[in-house]
C-alpha cells in the first residue's frame, strides 16, 4: 500500500497505512505461546530479514533526531517570515518566475527533512504500536509536525490565490516551470480550501482529532489477543490461521477474532463514528459534495470513472465471486463454505511452506524477465535490508511499502509465513518499491503518485510474478491450484475492495444522520459481504464484527477502490504487454518514473488505453472471468 500527501508536512499520521520499530526495541507484551509460534515459523521460512533503519536515524534517541527537528522548525519559522504575504506582489514582479521557484525549492527541502522525521517516527511505530517509549516518541514528532506545519500553511492557500494570468506569466520562466506539475495539482483544490485561520485549526486540532483516533486504532489493533485453543495470538497470527489447511483450526480462530472484536466492539465503533464525523464536518466546510470527492481529488482521478468501475464490478459479482465460490465448494465436497473456509488452501494445493529465500528468488526472477533494470531495484531490499519480514507481537499487521522520501528511499513491510499468498505480498510490495524509487527523482512535492496508479505498479508486479510460475508449472494440479490461487487474490483485489468501498459509503453516508451502533456497522457489513461474496458462502455468526481490524477504513477513507482501479488496469495493462512488440518495458519503467508529474489519463496513452470509455473495466474484469472458465473446464 502506498500514501500521498501534497499540502503540508507529511506526518505520521498522513503517511498511513505505513509506519514501523527500531529493531534493538522488543515488545513488552509477548506472551510465551506466541514466542513458540513464531519460533515454529521462523524454523519454516528461514531467518527473516530485519530491516535497518539506520539510513533514516540510528535510534529514537539518536542526537539527529533532535538536531532535525531544531532545524525543520527553524526553517519553517524563517520560510513564514520571509514569504508570508509577500507571493502575490513577488510573483507579479518581472523576475517572478525565478523568485517563486525559490520559494518552491525552499519549501520542498523542508517537506524533504520532514518527510525523514515523519517517516523514521511512523515506521518506527510500525514495528512496535504497543512500547510506550516508540509511542510517545511518535506521538512527540507528530505534534512536532503538526507545530512546524502551521508555519508553512499560508504558502499553498497564497500561491493559489495568485491571478492565472500571473502565474501563467511567471512559469514561463524554467526554474518554475519545473514545477508546473504540482502547481496545477495545488491548484485543482483551489475550490476547497478555507481562509487561513481555519486551515491553520484544521491542522492543529487534527492531532486531537482523527490523528489521535488513528493512533487509538493502532495500539488497540496491535494489543488486542486472540484465544486459539490454549494459545494467547496477535492478530496476525491468528488471521493467518484463516489460511491453514485443518479446517478445524480456521473455524477456531475464526470464532476466536469474533469473540475478542465483539468485545471490543464499542471502542471500535466509537474510533469509526468519529473519524467519519470528523470527515462529514471537514467535507461540509470544504464544499465536497459526495463524501468520496476528497479521496477522487486527492488520487486525481474523476467521479465518473470511479463510478463506473464499481458499477462494473458490482454487475460482476454473479461471474466473478459467486461463481469462483460455487466451484470452491465444489472442491471441497460441499454446497456451502462457511466464511472462514473462504480463503482455505485447496485440496489439491501444495502444502509445502516457502522458505524466504525461494520467495525471494521467485519474485525477482520474474522481475528480471520482465526488465533487468527492475530487478536491480528490487534486489536491493534485500541486499541493502530495506525489508521487515517477521511476524513480532505489537507490530502492525499487512503489509506496506513507505516512501518515506527521495533523499533517502522505500521500506517494505509484511508478516512473512510462507503462504503462497505471502509470496505475491512480496511481489506486491516490491512493485511499490520499484515505483517509489524510480519516481524519487521528482523530488519532495512531485514524487508522490496517486493511489490509482501507485497500485498499479504493484499488482504488474504481482502478474509478472504470477505468470512466471505457471509457465514454469508442468503438474496440470498445481497449474489448477495456481491459477485458483490467483482468481482468489484477483477477488479479493476486485471484488472485496469494492465491497469495502460500498461499505464505507453506507458508513459515511448514514452517519450524517447521527451515529451508527455497532450492530448497525455489523449489519451494514453483512448486506455487502453477502452481496459481494454471494450464496455459496455461509456468513455465520460472529462475522458481523470483522469490519474492525480493517485499517484502510481508519487511515485512508475509500482508499479501497484503488485496488480494483489497479486490478483491472493491469489486466489490460498486461494484455498488452503480451501482444507487445520490443519496447514495452522501458515505456512501462518510464510511466513509473514520471511520479506524480502527470495525470493518468496521460500516462496511459502511450498504451492505447483510456480509462474513461465504458467499457475498459469490463475488458480488465473479463480477464478474471476467463480464468474461471478455465478452472470450471478443468473440473
């Protein structure tokens, strides 16, 4: 998963889903069952890499840590004082361009320097929410952030309050032409920003508002315990037990994270009707008229587009979901999965755990048939421990892959247990790596990319990944089980993403109505999952509660539909490739390149492909459907 940020110093809490531990720290909460567990696991997969923080900050008490914030708050406090008021008659002079532009490069090295604190403070975080020393300090540099970001809040609400025809005038000049990009980006959120007083409480009060409700998300999330037979688990651990092969510990765990969320429940319920309060209050203010807009802007993509795609997908849902589940049961000899047998291994599967340094091999050799230039990146990762693989109590579950910023380069994240689905994870992730570094040359402000897109460097990586191993697969069962393994996570990409997307409407919509208990959350979940997931899926009791430990919805409201967004792009995307004369990989590397410095309509065109004619999501989404037909003719 990937973050973007354009307005004002990147914190911690606007770099989520994302943020991580020093490694000499351990957590305080490991309980001695949960220590056996993951010793059983480490012995399967091989020793996992750790990542080293060190090229951010050496510790949470290093002397940088405090020189940096001395500094970031000088600099903020100097840029106000020389700037403040002053763009509008600087800009209009006859040397405007130049005198803008640095402005803008002044700004940008502080968002640099800030996105380094901010990063170092969340991945540190990540790695362990529940320390109290980890957690104050990310609590300390946030509200650091958040003190400094009210100094440079005048520079974006001034700059777009400059005359077109001024600004026009002055990016003739090449210093500020550089940066046309993220000024027109700037300015795209002309019509929703505030007078300055009120951006400037806006900011601050975030850090008693959703950045705390955040941050109350993450220490309960990363706490909670979950009793599977005589073990106390994490809740990674215990998600991952949803995969196993005995279908008596899937049901176990399944109704262990039922128990504890429902006791729970009203702690999560408060965090989700608060958070989607906060956001109605800054929606209502701002103009937004749908309660996704923000989210559209913020991903630069339009209304309609979105739209459309869920539309398609929800059409879908009776090719795609209801019928891949159907045949699942099939599998297994039944009529009906209960829930937590949605995603059990199939009978047929391999049961074989995959050593890390396989997984390793299998991703990056995939990478390398595609561009070797790619694979280059990606292997440093690894040789330059920019991963963070085990499962440790107290660090935040899924997987991510930070940007931090261009100065320095990516982290990746995720709880390696040797599942296939583990290994696509890291392909996954990988393909965000390779993004976020090849777009770092755009600098601070530009080389951010926007979640449509930022995913789609991801799921490429996933399909190149994938479809290596199945020309490489000879056994017609496991050619079956690789594909079914595929169409599930292509479902859980598509198909559960939009369902999300739809329960958060639901969510945000009702709740400009007043609050929603958790019950009502609970049944709100239910319509879209049995919508989406359809009639060979048994939804049981207890499953009402399983919106909880979703971060997305907490972190990055409606972030979800980039997932389908990406799915289906890359579908056609590969398609493409496929038919392809020579070329393809430097135009796809070059498209990952160019950041945020252009639209994605723009982007894709070198492709022939336009996300805006009705019918290009049912192209992608016909991809999936094909490979069910494949699995039905295979019996």
């Amino acid at each position: 998963m990937n973050s973007r940020s354009k307005k004002v110093l990147r914190k911690p809490a606007l770099q989520r889903p994302a943020t991580k531990k020093s490694a000499a720290k351990k957590s305080a909460v490991k309980t001695k069952s949960s220590k056996t567990s993951l010793a059983k696991s480490a012995s399967k997969t091989g020793k996992l890499p750790e990542w080293n923080l060190a090229d951010l900050y050496s510790g949470i008490d290093a002397p940088e840590v405090a020189r940096d914030l001395e500094r970031m708050d000088a600099d903020c406090v100097a840029f106000e004082t020389d700037y403040k008021g002053k763009l509008a008659t600087g800009t209009a002079n006859e040397d405007g361009g130049k005198w803008l532009a640095g402005a803008v490069r002044r700004y940008e090295a502080i968002d640099d320097l800030a996105g380094r604190l901010g990063s170092y403070a969340g991945l540190v975080h990540a790695g362990d929410s529940v320390d109290p020393a980890i957690s104050k300090f990310y609590g300390d540099v946030s509200e650091r952030l958040t003190g400094a970001s009210t100094h440079l809040l005048f520079f974006a609400l001034e700059l777009n309050r400059i005359d077109d025809d001024i600004l026009n005038r002055a990016m003739q000049a090449p210093e500020l032409a550089h940066y046309r990009p993220w000024i027109e980006d700037l300015r795209k959120e002309k019509p929703y920003q505030l007078d300055d007083k009120l951006e400037q409480l806006f900011l601050e009060k975030a850090q008693t508002g959703y950045s705390a409700f955040n941050r109350l998300f993450d220490q309960t999330i990363s706490s909670l315990r979950f009793k599977v037979g005589s073990k106390e688990l994490a809740i990674e651990p215990t998600l991952n037990l949803l995969q196993d092969r005995d279908g008596a510990k899937r049901r176990s765990a399944a109704e262990a994270l039922a128990k504890t969320f429902k006791a729970n429940e009203r702690t999560f319920a408060l965090i989700t009707n608060t958070l989607a309060k906060d956001k109605d209050i800054s929606d209502r203010w701002r103009g937004f008229k749908d309660v996704a807009d923000s989210r559209h802007l913020n991903n630069r993509v339009e209304r309609e587009v979105v739209d459309a795609l869920v539309a398609s997908v929800r059409a879908a849902y009776p090719k795609l979901s209801h019928r891949y589940y159907a045949l699942k049961a099939k599998w297994f000899g039944k009529k009906r999965l209960a829930y937590w047998d949605r995603n059990a291994p199939l009978p047929f599967a391999a049961t074989d755990t995959i050593g890390w340094p396989d997984a390793r091999n299998m991703v990056l050799t995939a990478y390398r048939g595609f561009s070797p230039d790619m694979a280059d990146i990606a292997e440093r990762f690894f040789t330059d421990r920019w991963i963070d693989a085990p499962v440790r109590p107290g660090k935040a579950p899924g997987a991510f892959s930070h940007p931090t910023t261009p100065s320095a380069h990516p982290y990746v994240l995720m709880n390696y247990q040797g599942k296939p689905r583990d290994v696509m994870t890291l392909a996954h992730e990988l393909g965000h790596g390779v993004h976020q570094v090849l777009a770092a040359k755009n600098g601070a402000l530009m080389a951010p990319t926007p979640l449509t897109l930022a995913e789609t460097a991801s799921v490429f990586g996933e399909m190149l990944t994938f479809r290596r191993l199945l020309t490489q697969t000879r056994s017609a069962k496991q050619r079956q089980a690789l594909l079914a393994g595929k169409v599930e996570d292509m479902i859980n990409t598509v198909v559960r993403q939009i369902a999300f997307y739809s329960f958060e409407r639901a969510v945000h919509t009702e709740r400009k109505n007043g609050e929603l208990t958790a019950t009502r959350l609970g049944e709100i979940w239910l319509s879209v999952q049995g919508e989406s997931l359809g009639p060979a899926i048994e939804i049981k009791a207890g499953y009402e509660n399983y919106w909880m430990y979703i971060p997305h919805f907490i972190h990055s409201p409606f972030y979800v539909y980039a997932y389908a967004f990406g799915d289906c792009l890359v579908n056609s995307l590969y398609a493409v490739y496929e038919n392809a004369a020579e070329g393809f990989a430097e135009r796809y590397l070059h498209m990952l390149a160019a950041g945020g410095t252009k639209h994605y309509s723009e982007l894709l065109r070198p492709f022939g492909l336009d996300a805006k004619d009705p019918k290009f999501w049912d192209g992608g989404l016909s991809v999936i459907a094909g490979m069910i037909d494949e699995l039905e003719a295979m019996g």
